[in-house]
C-alpha cells in the first residue's frame, strides 16, 4: 500500500507516493536511466516483431515492445494447436443432454448444459420480467408541478424541457463566463459546421417546413396579433432606413408591373447604389433634405426615385440617375432632361433653399 508522505525522484524530480521507505524512483524509466548514466551503459534499440516499431531493450532476450505484440505473435503461431485442444477438452466432457420444450413460446431445442430451461434468452427475460414487475410510483415535477410515473425514487423532473431549464439556472453563471471567453471560437465552429453541412441542414429545414405548415402559420397569426403594436412603431421609427436601403429599392424595381424591364443584377446595382452621391440630378437637392418640402407627397420624401435619362430604353447601369418626385415627374410627362434641368435651375432649386435655409 502507498503511503500518505510523499518523497521526490532520483531521476525526474518529480513528487511521487512511495510503496515502501526504500523508494527511490517513481517508475522504471527512471531507474534505468540512472543506472545507464552511472554504469556508461548506451541502451540498445531494436525493432519489434510483432508491430515494427523501435522500441528500448529492457534486457538483451527481449523482443516485443509489449505483451499485446507477444501475445499476437504466440496465437499465430500456435493457432492449429489451440483450436484442436479446445475442441478435444469440449468433446471428452460433453454430456449427452435430451431434448426440452421451452416453457413460454413451446419449442424444442437442444440445451446446451444440463440446467437450461429456456430456449433463448428472450424467453428467460419475459419471464423475468413478470416476475419482478415494479409498480410505478407518483412524483410531482419541481419546475412545471404536473404529476408523472417513475420506477425510480431520483427522478425529479417530468420531461427533457424541465431538466434543461434547472439546468441552465444552476449553471448559468458558468456558461456567460465561457461564452464570454470563448466567443470567437464558437463562431468559427459554428461557420465551419454550415460550410460542411449546408445541404444536410436544408434537407432539415424543407422536411420541417412541410410537416408543421399549419402550425407555422397559427404561431405567426399568434405572434403578429400580440405583437402588432411594437411591429408598427418600429417600422415607422425605422422607416428612412428601410427606404434608403440598396437591396430594397432593386426589390422594387424588379416586383412593379409598371415599370420597364430591369436589365442589371442585384450586385451591380447597389455597387452603383452606394458609390452614387445622394442628390437630385435636375435640381440638386439632397436626399436628407426632402422631408422639409412641401409641394411633395409624404410618401415620396424619404428617398431619391430612380431616372430613366432616355424613356425608350430600359434600366440600365448607363441609363440610370437619381432625381426628386418633381423632377421625376416633369421629364416622364413633358419635358426632355435638358429641359427639366433649365427649368428646376430656375424655378425649383431656389425654392427649396429657402425652405431649407
């Protein structure tokens, strides 16, 4: 038995629970290389039979790494002899054992020792079974208090969902604290696992959709009518924005029947969207300066509309400005884009600076 003191290494330095008071070493390695170093002895490396590798002689006999190589080498030898004294040691004590009928499903078999009732194991379990039934008994759930039946007296919780949640109250210190220190690294993992399974989890997510559609759209209507007023005031705070973004004014251009035809992709055109200056070709007003108009609708004050310089042609990265509703309007109707640059120049630019101003 080890003692409760502990002493230090000879060879490693190492602290160690010695077995006996004249221990000096906490393993063999270290006894040998003490030995080696104080005798000048080089240990002599050979390679094993059994799985080739190069391993350090302990004594000049040895010829495995291990026992698991030995013991591999010996059954392959020695293979033909096992298996022929295990037959004979089989033979010479075989009884000769009659024919039973099994108990529970009524077929005869032929046992293999002399106390065997049972053809399978399957009957010897169903029998088992009914002799030690156990009776349920009643718990009530700690987190949700609805009664359950258990066979065991530490079952605590009724389902998975109210495990997870006294779970997550005991350990939810413990799990900000590695989130926090780990945050990096759990987006990395989760990024790599997309890449890899990304057909994996829209195979998922269509199986899902189609089984529950129903249910999906109960917990939408649910949802919407709860949450209804905050939607509105959010979208009426956030509204310049939703406007003014790039992709929301492709979607619009494309989704309107009355529009002509739109002859460019969705990067092409905010990479254009962006780069673009936010003022009025015609007139020059600047984007953030619409909402003090006020011969413009409200509707049309909280973004710049998109031109067409030549009518006839359709949208186009070369046929395309930005304008105001007014300036908008007047070249769709009337005027040439000349024209309307004369006339918002002279009558229209002067009009919203004063406003403005």
């Amino acid at each position: 038995m080890p003692n409760n003191s502990s002493s230090i290494c000879l060879g490693c330095g190492g602290a160690f629970s010695p077995f006996r008071s004249t221990h000096k070493y906490c393993s063999r390695k270290c006894y040998s290389k003490v030995y080696h170093e104080k005798n000048n002895v080089k240990p002599k490396l050979r390679v094993c039979l059994g799985c080739g590798k190069d391993f350090y002689i302990h004594r000049f006999t040895q010829k495995y790494c291990g026992s698991k190589c030995w013991h591999k080498e010996y059954h392959k030898k020695h293979k033909e002899k096992l298996n022929i004294t295990s037959r004979e040691h089989y033979n010479k004590h075989k009884k000769k054992l009659k024919d039973h009928v099994c108990p529970v499903c009524s077929t005869l078999f032929i046992p293999s020792r002399s106390n065997a009732k049972y053809c399978s194991h399957k009957c010897g379990a169903k029998i088992y079974r009914d002799n030690h039934k156990k009776k349920p008994k009643i718990h009530n759930c700690i987190v949700c208090g609805l009664e359950f039946h258990t066979f065991t007296s530490t079952q605590r919780h009724c389902s998975k969902k109210c495990w997870s949640k006294t779970y997550q109250n005991e350990n939810n210190e413990r799990y900000v604290e590695y989130r926090e220190k780990n945050r990096e690294k759990i987006k990395a993992n989760a990024e790599i696992y997309r890449e890899k399974n990304k057909d994996k989890i829209k195979a998922k997510q269509k199986a899902y959709c189609e089984k529950n559609k129903v249910k999906r759209k109960a917990n939408h209507e649910e949802w919407y009518k709860t949450n209804s007023v905050k939607l509105k005031a959010k979208r009426a705070a956030n509204k310049e924005e939703r406007c003014r973004d790039s992709g929301h004014v492709y979607r619009i251009l494309i989704r309107s029947k009355k529009h002509a035809p739109v002859e460019m992709t969705r990067e092409e055109f905010v990479s254009w969207y962006v780069s673009k200056s936010k003022n009025c070709c015609y007139c020059g007003i600047s984007e953030n300066n619409l909402k003090y108009v006020d011969w413009i609708p409200k509707t049309y004050r909280f973004r710049l509309q998109i031109e067409r310089i030549n009518g006839d042609k359709n949208y186009e990265l070369d046929n395309i400005d930005l304008a105001c509703h007014t300036c908008n309007q007047l070249h769709q109707k009337i005027f040439s884009p000349k024209e309307v640059s004369l006339i918002a120049k002279s009558f229209i630019t002067p009009k919203w600076k004063k406003l403005v101003l």
